[in-house]
C-alpha cells in the first residue's frame, strides 16, 4: 500500500500540470461561438477535454488501487511457494 500511495504522490504534479495546461487552452473552443467552423472543433475540444479529465482520475485514482492489489497478489503468490 505504502508503495501505490508513494506512486500516486510522485504522478499527483505531473498529471494534474497536464491535464490543466491542455484544459485551459482546449476551453476556449469548447465554450466558443456558434460560427459554423468552429462548430466541428468544439465539439472536438470537448470530446478532448473528457478524455483529459478521464484519463487524470484513472491515472490519479484506479491505478494506484490497482498497483496495490498486485502488489498483495505477489506477496500471497510468494508465501505459498508459487
């Protein structure tokens, strides 16, 4: 567990600059007027700006969770002798 916490700390900075650097320069577009080129990349820069945020919670949130069950798995697998 120690180690997935350490893990998640060390990507906490990096993850979120990213994700707010790309966030705020896709916003404009998505909130932009109703011209009709500029229709098709908002709606582009909102599919975007979803697929950021998702993949900073499950980075941030469900890896971690993850890292920790494997990590117990392999410790169980080494107690048993396999």
């Amino acid at each position: 567990m120690a180690t997935a916490i350490k893990d998640a700390k060390n990507r906490l900075s990096p993850i979120l600059m990213t994700t707010l650097a790309a966030a705020l320069r896709l916003l404009p577009l998505a909130i932009g007027s109703g011209e009709p080129v500029r229709e098709i990349e908002g709606l582009m820069s909102v599919v975007i700006l979803s697929g950021l945020f998702s993949s900073a919670a499950l980075n941030l949130l469900i890896l971690p969770g993850k890292a920790f069950r494997f990590e117990r798995f392999g410790k169980s697998m080494k107690e048993i002798g396999a």
